[in-house]
C-alpha cells in the first residue's frame, strides 16, 4: 500500500488522533504531518497490507510521547546556576570522559546501535532496518553493549 493511499484513508483520523490528544487543532495537524513523513521513510517496514493502519498509528503513538516529552522538558525550570558546584561540574566531565571510552572499546556495529536507540531514540524495527538485522539481534546486541558499559564503567 502506498503512502498516497494510507493518506487518503487515514489523515483524518490520525489528525483526530492527535486533535483528542493535544487539544490542539495546529499542533494536531502538524503532528500528523510528521506521522505520514516518517511513514513514507520507514515505508519498508510494513510487511503486511491488512495491517497498515496498526502500522501508521503506530507510528503517530510515536510522535505522539515525543511531543509529550518535548512538552514536559519545557516545563521544567533550569537549575539555578548557583546549584551546581564546582566538584560537580568536575565529575560529570570525568564521567562522560569514562562513558566515551567504554563507548569506544565496543565493537563498531553494537555501538552504533547502541548510539541509535539511545541517543536518536530509534525503536528496534528502524535500527534493524537501517544496520540491515533482524530485530532478535537488534535487542541482543543491544543488551550485550548495556552489559558491557556496566562492566566497564564499574
């Protein structure tokens, strides 16, 4: 099934999807634009045409708790300035200095995967795709490099 095609079956839903969600006729909107985006470039992974419109709300679930998350960072107040000592500002520089070692003795491809679903938030199905894995060794390798950071960073 194409994009053209979900579109056509499903904008509307999807934008009241987001419309019952956020409240928010602009933002609703928006937010399913981004869902039929990241359809289009993930349209690979739909492997089954009776399950499209599962996929597709799938998809806009996603965008739906990154909007949350976003929304949720904005509420938050920075920390005073006068809260972070000296001390602290150290040992987070040497932590993230040990992080980055452990991350770089770990095999290139687990660490890759590893750097996509933490840092890019990437759930299992895109990593798989993108490093051309199953998704069974997309969540072993990614445990074998949580495995192995705990180690190291003990």
């Amino acid at each position: 099934m194409s994009v053209a095609s979900l579109f056509a079956l499903h904008h509307a839903g999807v934008v009241a999807f987001f419309r019952r969600r956020l409240d928010d006729d602009e933002a609703a909107r928006e937010a399913a634009q981004e869902t039929f985006l990241r359809a289009l470039a993930g349209r690979g992974s739909l492997r089954a045409e009776e399950r499209a419109r599962a996929w597709l709300f799938g998809i806009a679930r996603h965008v739906l708790h990154e909007i949350w998350r976003a929304r949720r960072r904005c509420l938050l107040p920075p920390p005073p300035a006068e809260s972070v000592c000296p001390e602290s500002l150290v040992r987070g520089r040497e932590l993230a200095r040990c992080l980055e070692a452990a991350l770089e003795r770990l095999p290139e491809s687990r660490r890759e995967a590893l750097l996509m679903r933490a840092r890019d938030d990437l759930d299992y199905h895109v990593i798989a795709e993108r490093l051309g894995w199953p998704r069974a060794k997309v969540k072993n390798e990614l445990h074998r490099a949580r495995v192995e950071l705990v180690d190291r960073l003990d």
